[in-house]
C-alpha cells in the first residue's frame, strides 16, 4: 500500500473512531442530561404518557393531573389556583416544570427518580401502567389562606415555619399568578399567557418569599445585632447602652436619628430591652460599631446567612457584607446599608430564637407517597446548629415579648397567647416609602408557629408604613391560624 492511501486509510479510521465515541458519548454519558433539558420534545412526550403524581396538602390535591382526548395524555390543574402558585410552580408542555415543586421535584413527580427504581421494576413485572409519585406537603393550609387574605394585594411575602421542626407551614408571595395558564394544552395561548407574566411589571412568577431582589431587613435585623451582644458576654437585657437623639457617625457629616428624633432614655442612656422594645436606632448603631462588623458576620451566619437552601426549591442566599468601616457597620447592624435578606431567613432567625436557640433546617416535603399513597419516603427534621445558647434565646424572647406588649408591635398581640415580635421600617430607595417588616413567634413560652412578613413600599399605608401597624396584623393573622387549626 502507497503512503497516500495509507494515510488516507488512518485518517478514515479516526473519523470512525471519533464517531463512534462521540455517539456513545452522547447516547450514554450525555443521555440523563439531555432527558432532563426541559425544551426535550421526546422527553415531553414522553412524560405525557405517564400520569404525574399530586402535589397534596392537608389530603387535598393542590395539583393534579387528568386524563385527556389529545396527543398530550394527561393534562395537568391546579384547583386553587393563585394561592399555592408560588408552591407549586408550574408544569408546561412548552416551558418544562419550573417555579416551584414542579421544578424542584420533577423527577419524583414524573416517576424518573432513582427513589422509585423498584417501583418502576415492580410496575414492569406486574403489568401496571407506570404513575410518577405524589408529594405531601409541610403547608398548614388555614395559615396559607390567613396569609394570603391578610397580604391582600399588597406585594410582599409571607412565611410560616414551625420552629421545632423547620417545616413550612405557609409560603405566600404576592402577586400571585394562576399556574394553569401555562399548563393548558392549547400552546399559543400558553405562549399568550408566558410573554404577559415576563412583561408584568409586578414580576408574579418571582417568589419572593425565597427569591428574587432582596430586601434589607431594617429593624428585624436588631435581633442577630442584640443576639451577637448577648453571645459576646459582655452584655445582658438589662445592660445600659448609649441612646441619644442622634448619633454622629465616624467621617460622616449627617447624623443617624430615631426615628421619632428623641433620645432613648434618660440621660441619653438606655437598656437593651428597652432599645429593642421602642427599636432605637442610635442604640443598636453605636452597639453594632462596638461588636465591630465580624462578631454582625458571625452571628448573622450562624442564623443561616451565607447558606444556599433547598426546600426543596433553590433558597438565595442572605448576606452581610464584608470590608465594612464603622459607619457602614453602624448602618447593618440596624439592617440597612448592604445587608439583604429572603422572608425566609427571617421565619428562621425568628423560629431559632423560639426553639432555644437552635436553627432547623426548613423543608417543604412531608413525604413522598406511591400509587396508592403508601409512604415511600419521609422527611426528618434537620438541625443547622445551635445560632445562640439556651440563656441567650430566653433572654431575647424576653426582649421580643416587650415589643409585642408594650412596645413597637402591639398590633400583633394575640389575646390570651404571649407573642414575641420585632418590628422593620426598612429604607431601599431614594424617595420610595419603606418596607414594612415584622417577625414573630408564638406562644412564646412554647411556640407553635414563627413568622416573617414584609409589605413593599409600604403597602397601602405608603410613607406612613411603620413594621408594626402595616406587617404586624398579617403575622397576627397567620399566628393565630396556626395556634387555632
């Protein structure tokens, strides 16, 4: 053979070789990634032949699929539409299974996880038309619905954890939208339907509970400020602390004010307690620069800020900003310059102080459930570590039961319950009113429920929003849901 062909024959080799490898590349390495990709037609397809499993709370399907005449099998519903959206998520022949559940759980609710592999074998065996699992959720369905009355049409979000445990007990973020517009089987209106979602100025497909542009925490964040000083020894709830009218801050011209311009307490001096109940900003600025920004970053952490969640949908992460100098230290540690948080952190923050000063991992899948509802799978509460000591967490619980009942947070009082709360007034932009904030839990000697609430812009109430008139009365509402159901 001539060198020509010889080379020619090499070559031609390689090219088959290289052919072969990648074709088996991606038939069998690539093959669960490509499945997964949501714009898989075939997989799609494929999917709709196979009846998705129920997202259920309380015993009561909030999503379901039904059998239909189309090339599409099954048609997915979701019977209460706007209240459980944000739970839910969607599921879309066009846009694949997202927002929520849906997305985060999709291989379950399909039938394709590994969890389900002897199922799927069994099914096989026995002749069985193969049924994706159903999901039961941690959601108490009368806090969900007293969470989204109380809301309203207010944007904003709502949480609702059960401190004990971390289980999610409501999760509403308004505005809502209805999934079942992107799951109908009639694509062009689905498609309609998608472009008016994205253009919404309102941003509904955003939960805002978990995700989206964060908010600052405002006053709510006076709580892993007061927790860092109590953690520190070198304070306690009765500990008298600076409270002027006004506080100059190190090479800063304007002065940071309370916010009703007078002192604190007398002699320009005031309690921990105190400072907290009436939520004095000069008091928790100079306390902030004292503790200095690391022992904020410490303690904020050991809350779970920094951390990335899965409940089971992607939770963004809070944060507290590094490099900050005294000022900027002074501005977080009232929860304004650069600190930002979910709704959620804050349930969190709330429910740890509650449990004793351990933080719980949250979570929104009770169990996983068979065909016939059999149990397959079952969630175990998880703890995150201890963010304070027993000592601190009563003495915080203390000082949080002072806001409720004589200070900032009355309108969340509860009668007959003993409520723990704290307030948040939070300034986010030049000339727009403030997000109103409250966090709180109850009863608060052996709480059954933790909340957070923020309403953007301060609601219906405007520049006149204050944490505790505006958010007070929905976590009021939710509280009491809980204790009651």
């Amino acid at each position: 053979m001539n060198a020509p062909i010889r080379r020619l024959s090499v070559l031609a080799t390689m090219l088959f070789a290289m052919l072969l490898l990648s074709t088996t590349w991606i038939q069998f390495a690539k093959a669960r990634e490509i499945n997964a990709k949501p714009d898989n037609r075939r997989t799609l397809l494929a999917s709709y032949n196979r009846e998705r499993g129920s997202i259920i709370v309380a015993g009561e399907a909030i999503a379901r699929s039904s059998a239909s005449t189309d090339e599409l099998k099954w048609e997915r519903s979701y019977p209460l539409g706007e209240l459980y959206a944000h739970v839910t998520g969607y599921y879309s022949f066009i846009y694949g299974a997202g927002g929520g559940i849906e997305g985060a759980d999709d291989d379950l609710l399909s039938g394709r996880s590994d969890k389900l592999f002897y199922r799927r074998v069994s099914d096989l065996l026995t002749g069985k038309a193969p049924v994706g699992a159903s999901l039961e959720l941690t959601i108490n369905p009368a806090a969900q619905q007293a969470a989204d009355k109380a809301l309203g049409d207010q944007r904003g979000a709502v949480v609702a954890l059960d401190p004990k445990t971390g289980a999610i007990l409501a999760m509403v973020s308004h505005p809502s939208y209805d999934p079942a517009l992107l799951a109908s089987h009639n694509l062009g209106a689905v498609e309609k339907n998608w472009l008016r979602l994205l253009k919404d100025e309102g941003n509904p497909m955003i939960n805002r509970a978990i995700a989206g542009n964060l908010y600052p925490p405002g006053s709510t964040f006076k709580l892993v400020t007061a927790a860092a000083a109590l953690e520190s020894g070198d304070y306690t709830q009765d500990s008298r602390i600076p409270g002027p009218a006004a506080l100059t801050l190190p090479g800063v011209e304007k002065p940071l004010p309370n916010h009703d311009g007078q002192a604190c307490g007398a002699n320009d001096e005031t309690t921990l307690l105190h400072a907290l109940e009436i939520s004095c900003n000069t008091a928790f600025a100079a306390l902030g620069m004292k503790l200095g920004p690391d022992a904020l970053q410490e303690q904020a952490a050991k809350f779970g800020f920094g951390k990335v969640l899965n409940v089971p949908m992607r939770v963004t992460a809070s944060s507290v900003p590094t490099g900050m100098n005294e000022p900027n230290t002074a501005q977080a540690a009232i929860g304004q310059y650069d600190v930002r948080t979910t709704p959620l952190q804050m349930a969190m923050v709330a429910a740890a102080i509650g449990n004793g000063g351990e933080v719980m991992s949250p979570y929104l899948v009770r169990r996983v459930l068979g065909s016939q509802l059999q149990t397959i799978d079952e969630a175990s509460p998880k703890s995150l570590g201890e963010a304070v000591s027993t000592s601190t967490a009563r003495q915080l619980t203390t000082m949080m039961e002072a806001v409720v009942s004589q200070g900032t947070g009355r309108a969340a009082q509860i009668g007959g319950v003993q409520v723990a709360g704290k307030t948040g007034t939070a300034q986010h932009k030049v000339g727009a009113a403030p997000h109103a904030w409250f966090v709180s839990f109850a009863p608060a000697s052996d709480p059954k429920v933790a909340v957070a609430v923020v309403v953007e812009d301060g609601g219906s109430a405007g520049s006149e929003a204050a944490g505790g008139s505006v958010a007070g009365p929905i976590a009021k509402a939710v509280m009491e849901a809980v204790i009651s159901s």
